[in-house]
C-alpha cells in the first residue's frame, strides 16, 4: 500500500474534504485475552446520537464495566464523522479510541490500515451471530475491520391503497418484469410507482439495487480497482429497467429522496411505493401520515423468479482507529452495544437489528408491545418486524465498496442525474460516472482499469 499513502500523502486537503484516509499506523493489534479481560481506563467515542440513546447505553456500559469509563463527542452526522477521522488521521493524532462510520465507509478505512482488525481481538467469532448483509460490508481481505450496530435490508414498501386503485396486486410482483408492468398500470392512475432524480441522495438505494442485480461494478484488489459500469451482466439487468421506467414516465424523476417534495409524495399518494432499508417504518409513519392503514411491506422484486436474493441498504457500524492506545476497552465497548446488552438495548428503542438472536426472537415479532402495535396499525395490522427479520435474513450475494465511497457519494449525482433529464442515456451516465471515479482512484494512488 505504499503507493496509496504517497499519493495519499500529497493530498492531505483534499482527503480532509472527501473522508479519504491519508496516512496512519498499522490496523493490527497486540491486545490478549488477559488485557481484555481486565481493560480499564477512559475511551474516546465519537458517533452520532439520531435516537437520543448513548446517554443511556454509555451509563448502562459503564455500571456493568467498572473502571472503564466513556466520553461520547457527539459528531452530527454520518459524511462529518468520517471527516473528521480523516482529520485525525492525516495529522497523525486526534483520533477516538471508538468511532461510528456508515458501513459503505469502513472499507476506505480498513484499505489503509487506519482501523483495527478485528479478527485480532476474536470478531471473527461472531460471523454467524449477525445476518449476512451487514457483516460482510464490513469485511476487507475477509477480515471484519468493524462490527455492525444495525442493518438495512432492502425492502419493497408499497401503498396498498393506490396499488388497488389500480388494479395491481402487489403480492403476485414476483419479479422486476412484473415491477415494470405494475408501474404502467399505477402511471395511468396519474401515480408513479416511485421516485428517483438521480441525485446524490440515490447513491445507497443505486449501490443496494445493482447489488441485489449481481452487479459487480468495481473489483478492488489491494491497490488495483477494476471499473466495470456498462459491460458487467448485473449492471446490464439494471441500467435497462431504469431506461425503460425513465423513457416511458413510470417514475417521479423530479422528486428526490428525504427532501418535502417527496414526504409530500407519499403523504398524498403520488409516490406510491419504495424499495429502501428496513429502517423505513417510522420515515413513514411521520412523513405520510395521511397514508396511516395503506401501507405495507412485500418481498423485494427479484430478476429471477423463485429466487430470494436480498441486499443492503444504509446501515452503521463501530470500529477502532488505529491510533487508539486503549483497544482493548474499546473493544469491549464495540461488544457491548453491536453484541452484548446494548445491541437489544438499541433494538428496543428503534434501531434495525443485525444480532440474529434479536430478529428471531418472539419480542421483536410480538404485535403486542407498544411499539409495534403503533407500527402494525399504521400498516393496516401486518406483522411489520416479522416480514422485516425473514427479509434481513435472506441471502446476499459478495458485494464491494470502493476505498473511496465518501468520494463515489458525493459526485454520484453530478454524473447520473442528467440521465434521468433525458439529457443522456443512462449508459452514458454510468459511463461518465466510472471515468470520474477512474480519475479520482488514480489521484488516490490507485492503479484503475475502466471497462
């Protein structure tokens, strides 16, 4: 890798700006059984607190581990965290012992040897404990550089009412053919099956769905990354779907995800469903509340019929950054809220589990706690978290993220979103898309091949 920390070297601005890892110490850790055992001192956590829960958990940690103490920075958001460990990382100290990092970011990371591998301090144990999707973005050389706090599961969510308007039965959409054929029925009602502009708000639901296609549009190998957006059979299935739904109007091109246009969508019934994380409910149930009773959740579309593919969407993680001089009260504080009490802790107040034991459980299918009676009603009475956890444990085929994801984020709109102006074809899209990723690799210290 010493050719990407030269390059890296060179660029420490810029890897400020773009979450990029510039320089830092070794990933692996000399941490027994015995430190762990006995770890004691203060740890630095930095992460987001979207639940209003780390008080809480860190009081609970801290009661069960005496002498190990946590100070929680509470960092905002995801894109200002994985910023300002590049920060840290680039200046070579001022790292947290503990750090939250969107799961698709842990790769860029774990590349430059600025995270702990885990394996060292005994995660591998843990393989089958989580369900496969979030466990293996989390991996790099096959080994996990970071456990998994929640999880995502793509989901097919759909307005039962509209869908009825229209004559579509949702349950018979076995495949993105009959996604296809639903969303030109549900057009001439004056609805759209969906929504998507293109923006870079689309990169996670893009990088879930050509995941789920089997798509394999880059293949890193140490410093080598091989672009594939146009030729790769995955890619294929899906840059056609989208040219047909986009030609013929079937989706809200205009409207772009989490902004008011869209809640207005689903509010009053013009975006009629979506395929997005498991974490959608409560979105939901606040943004459409007009909705309240038509909503429900289906089995994701497949592109073969009989298969039970699935992929991920969102989802965050913990990890430790190399520079951290307490590891092992780190990892036991990673232990506690991704494995240990904190993980049911977190499930139990909103967070999408990934702990098998959690999603198999009877109390997280139960229609009749508090939480999900309210979620069940607003679904017409479905068992929301019971189709949610077979969803999050169906199988998911080997999927990357490059080292440089914050980067692919940011400037995904800028390409893509001409495509869906009808400026451009979305293989010009993807096209442009991969020579910009291309470029920017390169800069990095890469050695990039574009197909």
């Amino acid at each position: 890798m010493s050719r990407i920390r030269k390059a890296l070297a060179l660029v420490v601005s810029a890897c400020a700006l773009m979450g990029t890892a510039a320089c830092g110490s070794s990933g692996s850790a000399t941490v027994s059984q015995s430190d762990l055992k006995n770890a004691k001192g203060q740890i630095v956590f930095w992460g987001w607190d979207t639940g209003n829960t780390m008080k809480s958990l860190i009081s609970a940690f801290e009661k069960k581990n005496p002498g190990i103490t946590v100070k929680f920075n509470n960092t905002g958001k995801a894109e200002d965290t994985a910023t300002g460990l590049s920060n840290a990382i680039a200046a070579g100290k001022g790292a947290p012992d503990v750090v939250m990092l969107e799961d698709p970011t842990v790769t860029q990371f774990a590349v430059t040897n600025d995270l702990v591998d885990l394996s060292s301090l005994g995660a591998q144990k843990y393989k089958n404990d989580f369900t496969p999707g979030p466990w293996n973005k989390l991996q790099y050389n096959n080994k996990p550089y970071a456990l998994p706090i929640d999880s995502g599961p793509e989901c097919f969510f759909y307005n039962k009412a509209i869908f009825d308007k229209a004559g579509v039965d949702a349950s018979k959409i076995k495949t993105w053919d009959d996604y296809y054929q639903a969303a030109k029925k549900i057009r001439k009602i004056g609805s759209y099956i969906t929504n998507s502009s293109g923006a870079s708000g689309d990169y996670q639901p893009f990088t879930a769905q050509i995941w789920q296609a089997g798509a394999k549009p880059w293949v890193v190998n140490g410093d080598k990354i091989t672009i594939n957006m146009t030729h790769d059979a995955g890619m294929k299935r899906y840059i056609n779907l989208r040219q047909k739904l986009i030609d013929q109007d079937l989706i809200d091109t205009k409207t772009a995800n989490w902004t008011d246009d869209w809640n207005r969508g689903l509010n009053d019934g013009t975006i009629a469903s979506l395929t997005i994380g498991a974490w959608m409910p409560i979105n939901l149930i606040t943004s459409a509340p007009n909705q309240k009773g038509n909503w429900r959740v289906g089995t994701l579309p497949q592109w073969k019929e009989g298969d039970t593919v699935s992929a991920e969407d969102g989802g965050s993680a913990l990890a430790i950054p190399s520079q951290s001089k307490n590891k092992a009260a780190a990892y036991k504080f990673i232990e506690y809220l991704t494995h240990g009490e904190g993980a049911q802790t977190m499930a139990d107040t909103g967070t999408f589990p990934s702990l098998k034991r959690i999603l198999n459980s009877s109390s997280f299918t139960d229609p009749s706690t508090a939480a999900n009676k309210k979620t069940n009603a607003y679904f017409g009475g479905q068992n929301v978290n019971k189709a949610l956890s077979q969803a999050a444990q169906r199988p998911v085929k080997p999927f990357q993220y490059l080292p440089f994801n914050a980067y692919a984020q940011t400037v995904y709109g800028d390409d893509i979103a001409p495509a869906y102006t009808k400026k451009i074809t979305v293989e010009q899209a993807m096209n442009s898309y991969a020579k910009n990723l291309a470029k920017h690799g390169k800069e990095q210290g890469y050695t990039v091949t574009v197909k």
